[in-house]
C-alpha cells in the first residue's frame, strides 16, 4: 500500500514543462528525500502531490490525511503558536486537543513559546511551528518542501531527531531538500530529478555504491576502481611495473559525488 | 498522537474560516479603529444635524409651499448613506482585496487550502466574514442616522427598512466583487480597482440624475448600463429612491433631483438581478480559484 502513488505526471507552465513524466511511490512509513537543482521541478512535483498546483496530465494518489509544509509559508503574526495550532486542528478535525498541541509543540522544541506571537518568533522558530503545524491530525504523509531552509544547525538537528520519530511512528515523507547531509542520514531511499524528469532513485548506500582506490606515486594520485580487497593487487601491480608507492587511500563516492556526477550527466 | 482525525470535523470549514476572519480583524484592531471613527462620524453628524434643524427657522413660514424639515432631514439622511456605503465599501474591499492571491503571495494561504475544507469553503468564509461586517457596519450607520435625524429634526423616512436592505446589499455584492478580483490580482492593484469601480458607479449614478433632470437620454442610457453592470450603484440609487419617494409637492421635487436625490426607479428587476448577479460573481470566484495554481 502506498501512501503516495504518483505516475506519468506532467506539468507545464506556458511553454515551460516543468515535470515531464514522473513516476514516484512512497511505501507508508517512508522516508523519501526528493533531491534536484533549482527548478528541477521538486516544489511543483511537492505542490501537485497536495492539491496546490493543477497537473497537466498523470495520476497523483495521496493517502488522507497529509501534512504539508510549504517551502514559503507564513501563519499570521498575531496569532500565537497554540492559536496556530487550534486553527489547524479544527480544520482538519482533530479531536487531539491541548494534548496533541503540546506534544507537538514539544517535538519541535516549542514547547516553551506556546503563547508566543508569530510575530515575535525568528524564521527558524516559525519553521519548527510549520513542521508541528503539518503534523496536526495524525497525518499519514507529510510532504516537507525545504523544511530546514531557515534552520541552524541545531534546528536542523532536530528536524532530524523529528524524522526519525516520525519513522518511529511509521509516518511517510517525501522530504524535499537541498541538503544532501540529511537525506544520507534519515531517508529510506534518495529521488534525483533534473529538468522535470527522475534521472536516480535508490537508497542511498545503493546510489553511492561505487568505491575506488587512490594511490599516491611519484608522479601524483592515481585512482584506480575497485574496493579494500584490490589493494594488494593494485599496489603488487604498480610495484612490478616499477613505480615507488608512497600511499594508498580507499574512497567511496558519497551521495553529493553521486548527485553532481548525475545532475551533471543529465546536461 | 493518539487522537483521531475527522476531516471537515464539526463545525462546517466555511465558519472556521469566517471566524478565523472575524478574529483577525479584531485582534489586528480593524475593527476597534472604525468603531471609534464611526462613533466620531456619529457626533459629527449629530452635530451637523443640530445646527442644519436649529437654521431651518427663517423657511417654515415662507410661501414656497417647501416644506424645510423633510428637505433638512431627506438632505442629510441620504448624505449620511452615502457616507456610510462609502466606508462599507472600503471596510469590504480592505477585508478581501489580498484574500487570494495576496495571501498566496505572503505563504499565508498555503496551509489553509491544503486542508480537508477545500478551496470553495475557504472562498466562501472569507466572503461570509466579509460582507457581514460591511452589510453591519453600513446598517449600523444607517440607522444610527436616521435615529439621530428624528431625534434632533423630528423627521423619518417612510421606507427605512426599505433603503437598509438595498445599503447592505450593495456593500456584500462589493465584498463579492473584491474577492473575484483578489483572485486575479494582488491587494493593492485590487483595492484600487475596487474603489474606482465604486467611484465610476457613483459616477454614472449622478450622470443618470443629471439626465433625468435635464432629460437626457443619453445620460439616462449610461446610467441604466452601469446600473446592469455594477448594481451595488443601482442599489444605492434605489435606496435614495425610496427615502425621498414619499416627500410630497415642490419638496419631493427638490430633493428628488438633487445629487443625494433618488428620481431613478430601477423597477422591479433590480432585486432578482442583484441576486443573480452575486451568485454569478461567487460562483465565478469560485471556478477561477478551483483553476488557480498557488
């Protein structure tokens, strides 16, 4: 069972395609990261999924209820971070209650600004209120469109630590981000588009796959294919063809090799 | 989280996002300001309406066969009618000319839509928050006029219930107006918009009294056209019409033909049109908003 099915999607603004046929499933309980330069399509894939953007042509099915976090939102300035929440709440029929807002307010270190004014909160409090304004209703997907753009490196932190309790809880998300770091950390599996079209997808440890073997000779690095178990041979090889071996380095290609190297091939 | 979700819930969407309105209002103090400027108006008014009956002396024995009270009270109710549709219109246009796009431009419309309620209910609570505080506020205006004027002059309209029901009327076709065109445009182009059709209204209005005078044709022609197109005017000129309609002889005549005078008589279609024509802008509202990417 899926809790987003998404087949053949196509978008075109004007003469602009935008998505050219994408095709994308989330199992529930997912952790997807949707990865792609600027305008490869993730915000319009994101806002198609929730009813934002109108699709050309293809199929979007989307498991009620989802949450969804806007990469630009505002909740108004006057209200404070539980009004944010009971609006919410009560438009989506959440019988949750203080409980429910606290607990979320909680998860997202807010606990402590319930009665704060948006007004008055940083962008990176009013992030974590969105990520707990998503989650308001027990969603079964969240779609998270650049949900640590205005986080530090704590906020980010925990985002994460939020990732995995919603793993924990066996929340599906489709997580579109340019940070690579996170996708490697919490997500199942990594989607690549460029230019409207699905170009890798994978775990992670499938797409960085690769490994290699740098060998420092005389005549600088040379790299050469193949894992820790080549080696020997490799070094065995160089010393027999007469070549002085300073030193030798295993490297595996990470999940920014991979995407560059991807984004890259499909220009 | 261990509750459970029920989209929709209880309440109905359209008066979640009605009050959600309402509350904005009040709490970023829209309301609080116009309820002490329309309290300052008030005495104004009183004011104004004290000095005007108090001067009405020196004609009450004339041979004109004027009769100075109902032309005194007539005068200065249809002023504060227009002055009160006046500022309903903008307290309407304010409440509604960023609702969508505007709102989509700020982020703050994202996360409401996505919601089980839909677009059509969030369209439908911002127009109820809407034309329910301008059709009250004009109404309040109204009234608290007319109240005064009898107070003070001793004179009352013969149809005020009449005259209230067109001045609301007109404020929520505004209200509809503006929440079309806040789907097309951003707040401020919207507003302006909004206020100038208004303005043009009123404009062909004094145009078709000035032709009913004269007659023009004509004038009379431009008129009835901006009456069809923008029948918040019509309903305001309709308004004016029953307040003096009943004002008898030389009086009747005067106040008829001034420029807060009703001598048009929209006849009996202005009522069905007005009500076709607000369910054409809601449900026209409602089909562009249902094609709008956001």
């Amino acid at each position: 069972m899926s809790a987003l099915a998404i087949a053949g999607l196509r978008k075109r603004y004007g003469r602009h395609d935008a998505l050219r046929g994408v095709d994308l499933r989330i199992g529930e309980g997912e952790l997807v990261g949707l990865l792609g330069p600027n305008g490869a399509g993730k915000s319009t894939l994101t806002k198609i999924a929730c009813g934002l953007v109108r699709p050309t042509s293809g199929e979007v099915a989307v498991a009620e209820p989802f949450g969804y976090l806007a990469e630009l939102f505002r909740f108004p300035g006057w209200c404070t971070a539980d009004e944010v929440l009971v609006l919410h709440q009560r438009l989506t029929g959440s019988d949750g209650g203080a409980r429910e807002r606290g607990e979320l307010l909680e998860l997202v270190r807010l606990e402590a600004d319930a009665g704060t004014r948006v007004e008055a909160m940083s962008k990176g409090m009013q992030q974590r209120l969105g990520l707990a304004q998503a989650m308001v209703g027990a969603p079964r997907l969240l779609l998270l469109d650049e949900p640590t753009s205005a986080l530090d490196p704590g906020g980010r932190r925990t985002v994460r630590d939020l990732l995995e309790e919603l793993r924990r809880r066996g929340v599906a998300v489709l997580l579109n981000t340019h940070l690579l770091s996170e996708v490697e950390q919490v997500c199942d599996r990594v989607v690549i588009i460029d230019k409207g079209l699905v170009v890798a997808a994978g775990t992670p440890a499938e797409l960085e796959g690769g490994s290699g073997v740098e060998v420092e000779l005389a005549g600088g690095v040379r790299r050469f294919e193949g894992g820790r178990e080549d080696v020997p041979r490799i070094v065995a090889e160089l010393v027999a063809a007469g070549e002085q071996v300073y030193g030798v380095r295993v490297t595996r290609s990470t999940l920014e090799d991979v995407y560059l190297d991807t984004v890259a091939d499909a220009r | 989280m261990t509750r459970n979700a029920r989209p929709g819930g209880a309440v109905p969407g359209v008066l979640i996002v009605a009050q959600h309105a309402l509350q904005e209002a009040l709490r970023r103090r829209v309301l609080l300001v116009v309820l002490v400027l329309t309290a300052v108006f008030g005495g104004l008014y009183a004011w104004g309406c004290h000095a005007l009956f108090g001067d009405l002396d020196g004609f009450r024995n004339s041979d004109t066969g004027l009769d100075p009270t109902a032309l005194a009270g007539s005068t200065i109710v249809g002023l504060a009618m227009f002055g009160g549709l006046f500022l309903g219109v903008v307290l309407a246009t304010f409440l509604t000319a960023g609702a969508v796009r505007g709102d989509a431009e700020r982020g703050l419309l994202q996360p409401l839509v996505v919601r089980p309620l839909g677009r059509g209910q969030y369209l439908l609570g911002r127009f109820l928050a809407a034309a329910t505080v301008a059709a009250l506020y004009v109404l309040v205006v109204y009234f608290g006029a007319i109240l005064i004027t009898g107070a003070i002059g001793d004179w009352w309209p013969a149809h005020p219930f009449g005259s209230a029901f067109r001045l609301a009327f007109a404020a929520v076709l505004v209200a509809a107006l503006s929440l079309l065109g806040s789907i097309f445009l951003g707040a401020t182009a919207n507003g302006i918009l909004m206020l100038m059709a208004y303005g043009a209204g009123l404009l062909a209005g004094l145009l078709g009294a000035i032709g009913d005078a004269i007659p023009s044709p004509t004038l009379q022609h431009i008129a009835a056209t901006a009456s069809w197109v923008l029948p918040f005017e019509a309903l305001y000129r309709d308004a004016l019409r029953l307040l003096v309609q009943d004002v008898p002889g030389v009086t009747g005549a005067i106040v008829q033909l001034g420029p807060l005078g009703g001598s048009h008589d929209a006849g009996p279609l202005l009522i069905p049109w007005a009500i076709i024509y607000l369910a054409l802008v809601l449900a026209g509202a409602g089909w562009a908003f249902a094609r709008r990417d956001l």
